[in-house]
C-alpha cells in the first residue's frame, strides 16, 4: 500500500484534479501535495481529513488500502448520458451463461438480417445457494439493442429510457477477467463515491457491459 499512489488515484477519479488543484482546496502548496504523492512525506490529521472531505473517503482508503493498483487496466473513466433503446434480452442459469446467452441473442440478431449487433450484458443474481455452491452455476443477461426501424416478430422488445451512467474502458478483459471486470465494477463505485454520484437501481438496467474483445463497463447514477 501507499499513501502517495492512493492520492494520485483519488486526483485520477476526480477529473483528473491537478495537484496544483488539490492544494488549493486544503490549502497547501503544491510542493506540500507532490511530497505527499512521492511518499516522502504525510499529511498531519486536519489536512489527511479535509483529503477525506475532498475525496469523500476515508482514512483507511487514503493510508491503509491499495486504491492505486486499479487503475493501471483501466481508461476513459467517465460519466455519460446514454439515450433511449429498445432491446431484446435472454437469461440463463448455467455453468456457462455468459457464452449460452450471448450466442441466443447473436442468433436472434443472425434470424433477422443484422450481422453485427450491438450486444449488452450483466449478471443475472436469481440463484439459489445450491445452484451457486453445489451445482457452481451462475446467472447472466444478453441484450441485443434492436435498430431504430427494426422490430422482430416473437420476441419480447423491451425499451431503457436515457438515463445517465458512470462508465469505464477495459482494452483487454479477457487477459485477466475474473481479476479485470471486477475491479472495473469496483473503480466505478470508488468513482461515484468521490464525485457524489448515487448508484440507481429501479427503472433502469443498472449496471451493464459491452460484449467484444475490449469493454466498456456502464453503471446507472444520478
């Protein structure tokens, strides 16, 4: 862990806030700010609490946890207003899910002319504890966003109104995704923390992510 690495990041969530920035609003200078980031010196308590106030974190984030090393597969962490869309959707409980759903939707999209579709996904959390500890299966949801003028017959269409989404880029999920995709998730919420962004949860898919070779990860805020 490092005190230093944790502050940069925190800058890094914060638009990318410069140090001279951070000084100025706990009244330091930047001197005092780029000593604290290169570990050769800490903050005494009123300023590491006014970093918390600033950060809206904790001590613990700022001096114990290892907040930095989430950020080196990650770009693009941003907010953005994500327009209106209809979708087909298809969940599965399986030992597999992700690749079962995933190819129905592809195969819904194929049936209907469209050879490249848009396809969204998030986990499916209907299980019960013996599907998940006996049986090692879980649950996820494909999405296939319908075109503008495109409405399959036999299918259930569903509409997302726009709706604002903290959002974050991975390049390579794959490489390392049970490590990657979740610390996504993580770095979001660490970044609807510091800018006072709630996590919405009715109304709206609430979180999502982008199928292909990179990702991009989205969650509902407000």
């Amino acid at each position: 862990m490092s005190f230093g690495k944790n502050l940069q990041y925190f800058r890094q969530l914060s638009g990318g806030m410069t140090q001279e920035g951070l000084a100025e609003k706990i009244s330091v200078s930047r001197q005092t700010v780029s000593k604290w980031e290169m570990d050769a010196a800490n903050p005494e308590m009123d300023k590491a609490l006014e970093l918390c106030r600033v950060f809206n974190c904790s001590l613990d984030n700022l001096f114990r946890d290892d907040m930095g090393r989430r950020s080196s597969a990650y770009t693009d962490l941003r907010t953005e207003f994500v327009p209106g869309f209809r979708y087909v959707a298809y969940s599965v409980i399986s030992t597999d899910p992700e690749g079962d759903a995933l190819e129905k939707v592809s195969r819904y999209a194929r049936e209907n002319g469209v050879e490249n579709p848009r396809i969204i996904g998030w986990d499916f959390p209907n299980l019960s504890i013996e599907q998940i500890n006996v049986f090692k299966m879980h649950g996820y949801t494909a999405a296939w966003i319908l075109p503008e003028n495109l409405s399959p017959g036999g299918l259930e269409i569903r509409e997302q109104a726009a709706h604002r989404y903290a959002a974050i880029h991975i390049d390579k999920p794959f490489d390392n995704p049970f490590v990657t995709i979740p610390g996504a998730y993580q770095t979001l919420g660490d970044y609807m923390r510091t800018n006072g962004l709630i996590h919405v949860k009715k109304d709206v898919i609430p979180c999502f992510e982008t199928a292909g070779d990179s990702m991009d990860v989205y969650l509902a805020c407000r």
